[in-house]
C-alpha cells in the first residue's frame, strides 16, 4: 500500500517530474523553489541551488505531522513551519532559528536529472 502517492513498480519512493512544464519554470533559475503537493509526507520542495535541484520534505522534522499544521511554506530561499515559526534554508536544510528543544535539518530526497525529467526519489 503507497501511503505516500509514490512508491515505484519494486516499492520504492520516486516520482519523475517533466520540468518543461510551465509550472516548474521556477526551477530554470537559481533559487526557483516549487512545492509539490501528493508526494512525501507534506509534498516535497524543489529547489535550484546553482542549478542543481535539491529536494526536500516538506514536514517540519522538529515536531510531529499534524492535521492542523499543513507542513513548510516558502518564502524565498528559505522555508517556514506555519506552526511553530521554525524557518530552514533551502541551499542546505539547516534550521535557522530554533523554538524548541530539537534541532533537526530537513529531510532530503535523492535527485537525478535525466534530460528534461526530474527523478526524485529516496
């Protein structure tokens, strides 16, 4: 069973992303981002750090996923947890600032660009 909207033919996560799509024009340029809804646990956040693409969860990893807290939101080159303020960079998935007692960085997904196609994956 695929929880998470994205498990391959053997069962493991990965999802190949067209980026010619308009939607992804963000990512043509260092420090484009894009949130992905439907693939992760909160989506996954793409973002172009000297065009290469890195890929991040978009669960805060300091607290525990809750219905009433929709994950990270971007805001530039960095991300915020609408809950509890926690803002992380985008280039390296280092919390910025702290709130509470944990400390984790963002989870991050492998990436692999194979002509025009994105493959993200764990």
């Amino acid at each position: 069973h695929d929880q998470y909207g994205w498990l391959d033919s053997r069962g493991r996560p990965e999802r190949i992303i067209n980026l010619s799509l308009p939607s992804y024009d963000n990512l043509n340029f260092t420090g484009g981002s894009v949130k992905i809804d439907g693939i992760g646990i909160c989506g996954v956040i793409l973002f172009n750090f000297n065009n290469d693409i890195l890929a991040w969860e978009a669960c805060d990893p300091n607290h525990k996923k809750r219905d009433d807290c929709p994950g990270l939101t971007i805001d530039g080159v960095q991300v915020e947890c609408d809950c509890v303020g926690n803002i992380y960079s985008l280039a390296t998935g280092q919390l910025l600032n702290s709130n509470m007692s944990s400390n984790y960085p963002l989870i991050r997904y492998k990436t692999e660009i194979i002509g025009n196609n994105l493959r993200v994956y764990n």
